[in-house]
C-alpha cells in the first residue's frame, strides 16, 4: 500500500506547497492539491487545468507577455533538466487581486526508469517578506520625522549620480541645518524639539515631489535635499523661499542669538558629475558651505560661486 499511487499522493495532498512534476520536454506529469489550489487563481488556468498541459510552454507564452519571472523560471528549470545546477530557486511576486502574495520556487531533478522528471516546488513565503518589508521600511524612514535616513539618501544620491553622468545633468544639493536646536530642547523639552523637527520635515518634503528628488534627515538637527536635473538658480529661488517660510512660521526660540524664533542655515551647490569627481566631493562641499553660512551669522544660505580668483570668496551668502 505504501509504495501504491494513491498512497503516495495522498501524502503529498497534505503538503502546503504547491508540487508539479514535469518530463524533459515540460509536459506535467502530476501535480498535489495545493499545486491545483494555486492554479485556480492564476493565469496560467486558461489553459483549463494542468492535465496535458506544457508547464515550460506556459512560463515561456508569460515572457513573451513581458512576465520577465517567467523567463527566469523557464531558464532555472532547463538549467536544472540539462544538469547544469542541481537545485534552482527563484524568489517571486504573484499577487492576486485581493492581497500582496510572494512565493519561493524550487527546482529539482530525478531519473526513474532512465527517464528524467523534474520536481517543482512554489512554497508561500508571503508572511516573511511582510515582515522582511516592514523591518526595510524601519531602518530606512527615519522615526521622528518620517523622513528617509541617511543611509537611503546616500543610496539615492548614487543612483542620481550615475544617471546624471550618463544624461549630463546637473545636480543640486542643500544641506540644512536647524539654527542654534539645543537651545529649542534645552528651553521647551525634548518633546517641543521633536514637534519642531516634524513640522520641518514637513515643509521641506513638500519642495520635493519628483522622481528625482529626496528630502532626507541626515542628522540629528541637519536635513539634506538633492535635486536631481536642477540647475543653482532653480535651486537657490527654492532655498530662499523656505528660509522665508519657516521664519514666518514664528516658532519660538527665544534664547537662539540669531532670532527668537526659528530659523535655518543652508550650503547649496550644484554640480554636473562626471567620471572625475565622486558623490563623496559634493556632500564635502555642500557641509563646507552649511559651515559658511553659519559663520555668516546663521538663518541664510551660502551658495558655491565659480570664480578663478582664489583672493575672492568661493560662495555668496543670502537671507
């Protein structure tokens, strides 16, 4: 009885994961409940259930159809048939109209009767990238201010690096800082500090609402904005416009030595990369001109100047 078919299906019926076994030429030869569970909300159904069907026939019409994970799960599966890799496994999204779905395919062969067959296996493995999505969103949003961290942005900086080479475009990049913050924690607590920083985050998330922007809390009281395809003139009319925004805001700091209230200062450059300056050189200028403007007397912004004459200052400060 153990060895019987029925048997033997009868056990694999129980398993969670889906299960199909193919020939060499793709043709599936069995599949479990839960293969044909799976199917029924899948597109591959049209086909009018699995008997007679052609499972590398199905993945390849997909890719034809643009579902480049089809493609990928046809060339795993022929790897594995022409004994290229023992195992193959390919990570999945096969969402339903109803919820968000991930699933985990393994590839596997054996040789009956001097016949090869191939054994496919879709494990749902959509729990763990839930909480594999929710730890990314964790350590890449900043939780005060919701903001993305530091990290993120230098990751977006990169990509807007390497596509500004390409495409010859400028780049600009402020970087703000909050005039004389521990003065705000130390006078109304470290609460008023945080609804402060909020509020912050806020307007400055507002100028950036293309593709190519990010607005990032690059510190504890320092944010950073990059603007992709934007020259300094753009730039700076954005920077003075948010200077002014957030004094007429008219929070209150009242021991700052600048103003009682709150205020911001700002270094912003541009530059058009190329293949003989690095990401690491703008950041470094752009802190370099923050520091201007607040040597300058804070609640103004210092913008790089081209000038061949090293006497005259490099930057212009504005307020």
């Amino acid at each position: 009885m153990i060895e019987s078919y029925g048997f033997v299906k009868a056990v694999l019926d129980t398993a969670s994961e889906g299960i199909v076994v193919i020939d060499s030429d793709g043709d599936i030869q069995f599949s479990n409940h839960s293969w044909d569970a799976l199917g029924r909300v899948e597109p591959w159904f049209e086909y009018g259930g699995w008997s007679g069907v052609n499972y590398l026939k199905v993945c390849d019409d997909a890719g034809e159809e643009g579902d480049s994970f089809a493609l990928r799960a046809a060339s795993g599966i022929r790897k594995v048939s022409r004994a290229e890799q023992d195992l193959y496994y390919l990570e999945y999204p096969c969402h339903s109209p109803s919820a968000e779905r991930w699933f985990m395919m393994r590839v596997s062969q054996f040789v009956l009767s001097g016949k090869q067959f191939l054994v496919i296996s879709h494990r749902d493995i959509t729990q763990q990238k839930l909480a594999e999505e929710e730890v990314l969103k964790l350590s890449s949003v900043d939780d005060v201010t919701g903001l993305p961290n530091r990290r993120v942005f230098g990751e977006f900086l990169d990509k807007q690096w390497v596509r500004a080479v390409r495409m010859k475009t400028p780049i600009s990049l402020a970087m703000i800082d909050v005039d004389h913050f521990k003065k705000i924690n130390d006078s109304y607590g470290l609460a008023v500090g945080d609804l402060y920083l909020k509020s912050l985050a806020d307007i400055l998330s507002r100028s950036v609402n293309r593709p190519d922007d990010i607005c990032a809390r690059y510190g504890g009281d320092e944010f950073a904005i990059l603007l992709g395809n934007t020259e300094k003139n753009g730039a700076r009319a954005l920077m003075l416009k948010m200077l002014k925004h957030i004094r007429d805001l008219n929070l209150p700091n009242e021991n700052a030595k600048t103003r009682p209230i709150l205020t911001l200062s700002i270094g912003l450059i541009e530059i058009y990369p190329d293949k003989n300056n690095k990401p690491e050189n703008l950041l470094l200028e752009a802190n370099n001109l923050l520091c201007a403007a607040k040597n300058a007397g804070r609640d103004s912004l210092a913008v790089k100047v081209s000038t061949l004459d090293v006497t005259k200052p490099q930057f212009k400060i504005y307020s």
